[in-house]
C-alpha cells in the first residue's frame, strides 16, 4: 500500500497519451488525489489544484505519483529535482516507470537522508511459485480483449464498482502498474518471470467466500503477435468463471503492427472459452465491453445494441452506458455454481 493521498507529476508533458496513468488515477481514485503539479502551463491539465511540493504536503499530499510515461519509460534528468524536492518536503514517491528510482544516485541519497521511501510499482519483492491449476474458492472475471489498451482497466474497475453498488462483495485485482496506483495493491505482471506469470495469478486471487467476486484487469491480447504469452497465462492463473471481452469497433487492426488484422469477436471469444476452460471449465462470456470515444453517443449505441442481438450478450461502453445487463449475469453465475456443486 502506497501512502495517500497523491499529488500527481504531470510535468511539462501536453500529451494525454503520454499521461493515462495520471488519467486514470485521476478517474478512478479521485478521493486520493490533492493536486496536481505541472511545469508548464500547456502541460495536460487534471482539472485539480495546481501545487508544488510544498503546498502540496501542506494540503495533506502523502506521496508524490509520476503520473507520466516518457519515451524509453525513463525519468528525463530535467526531472530529477523536482522528485528530490518532494523527498525534502515529505512526500514518498511513487513511480510505474521502467526506470527504477533507486537506481538514480542522486534520489535514492536523497531518500535514505530523508528517510522518504521510493515505490517502484513495476518491480515485485515477492517473489511467485509456478502455478498449480488448483481451483480456488471465490468468484472471478476476468477482462480480456481483441487488442491491448481496449478498455480493460477500466472495465474492470466500472464493474467493481457496480457490483459494490449492489451490495456484493467485490475486489479490483490489478495486474498494471496504473491500476495498482488506482487500488494500492497488485501485481505489475509484465515485470514478471514468464515461468511464474501464472503463479502470480493465482496469488493475486487467492481464496475466498463463495460469493466474493476478484475483478481481474486483463493484459494483452491472445492473438497478438508480441504479448499473447502474459494473456495465455492470467487466463490459466486467474482461472475466471467470468469473462467480458474488450473491442474498439472502429478498430480493424493490431495497433502498431500492420497486417495483422483483428480477429472477428465470434473467433475471439471462442478462443478465450477454450483456453480459460482448462483450468476451469465453467468459464464463460458475460458481457461486451466497448470502446467508444471515437464514436457519437447515437453511433455508440447502436453498436452495442447491434452487437447485443449478435452474439447474445449484454454490450455496453464502462464510461457511457450502464452496466447493469452485465451485472446481472454475473450474480446468476453464483446461483448456477451453487446449484452445479
């Protein structure tokens, strides 16, 4: 658990792209953010008060979170500064880049003189055992998608909160470094061992009450033709009973990897069921998770009802359109598992 709540480094970054950590922090936990400090007035703005690290610690920011993804994934010495300021003001840091801070001579001085900690999310002390397939207890559903950066996240954590809404007993499972900024716990999966991916599903998710639901942020993609092997095996490890699959329908390709075309929905979830089955057979789709941003609210609807009456299951876009449909099919899944055992 990191200390909150945050003050959030934009930087001088203009670019939302280069900023969907600090976005989506912003979104999902905006009672754990007191500001946000920016070096320029073009930098992306969070539309939360504008503090250094000093008024910051005097509104009660507990950490300061690098909300920024620099190319290379490594802090710009510029930088550096500002991050020794925050030490020296009493602010930890908390960093989801590929650079670890402690590795930056000038920082982890700073901290050890401060006695100020530094988080680097993406690297895990705990170290994972290879994966049993032994089934758990509890409940879980797991998003997965046609591509990467399809709105798994997000999904995932609108469908926590709807459940949660419903009195249910639910948990965000993250496996990425933003979405354990948003919870203050997980597992940043892409920094681990590919024996032990699997394995650190299953203790990502361990055992629970019959009626708890572990949401799990999927990863990934299973035909994609870089990162297929992170999805394979939090299919295996998380073991969902649950699964929502994840789409941007004006999307037609793998992004950034020209001529491998997505594959239809049908295939896709077809593929999924297969390969969750084997480690438990009850899986199955739920819902259909949109992507829409690209699209009007009357496009957007259209095609999730059109998607809807194809494939037989609830669609919805986790940021416009209400996910009670899905919701409701996933608390069926209890009652059918109790009368199955």
């Amino acid at each position: 658990m990191f200390p909150k709540p945050y003050l959030i480094f934009v930087g001088d970054v203009p670019y939302s792209t280069a900023t969907k950590t600090a976005l989506g922090v912003r979104r999902w936990a905006p009672q754990d953010c007191v500001g946000q400090w920016r070096l320029s007035r073009d930098a992306v703005d969070l539309e939360l008060p504008d503090f250094d690290a000093r008024a910051a610690a005097a509104a009660g920011a507990r950490s300061l979170l690098l909300g920024i993804a620099p190319i290379g994934g490594q802090l710009p010495t510029a930088w550096i500064p500002y991050c020794i300021e925050a030490l020296e003001h009493g602010l930890d840091l908390v960093n989801g880049l590929h650079v670890k801070l402690a590795d930056i001579p000038e920082i982890a001085d700073a901290a050890r003189r401060l006695g100020r900690s530094l988080h680097d999310v993406r690297y895990n002390r705990q170290k994972f055992a290879v994966a049993t397939g032994r089934k758990r207890t509890g409940m879980r559903l797991l998003t997965v998608g046609t591509d990467c950066a399809q709105g798994k996240k997000y999904t995932a954590l609108a469908l926590t909160q709807a459940l949660r809404a419903r009195g249910v007993a639910a948990d965000f499972r993250a496996t990425g470094q933003t979405g354990v900024m948003i919870s203050g716990s997980g597992i940043v999966l892409d920094t681990v061992v590919a024996d032990f991916v699997a394995g650190a599903a299953e203790t990502l998710s361990p055992d629970a009450a019959d009626d708890h639901w572990d949401v799990i942020e999927g990863q990934g993609a299973i035909f994609h033709p870089a990162y297929a092997g992170v999805t394979l095996s939090l299919l295996h490890g998380s073991q969902p009973d649950a699964l929502v699959l994840c789409h941007d329908p004006t999307q037609r390709e793998i992004g950034h990897y020209p001529g491998f075309a997505l594959r239809s929905l049908r295939e896709t979830m077809q593929m999924y069921r297969s390969l969750a089955r084997v480690t438990n057979p009850r899986a199955q789709f739920v819902g259909i998770s949109l992507n829409t941003c690209r699209l009007s609210d009357e496009m957007a609807r259209r095609q999730c009802q059109n998607l809807a009456a194809e494939h037989g299951l609830p669609c919805f876009d986790p940021l416009r359109f209400d996910s009670r449909e899905v919701v409701d099919r996933v608390l069926a899944l209890v009652n059918a598992c109790v009368l199955t055992d």
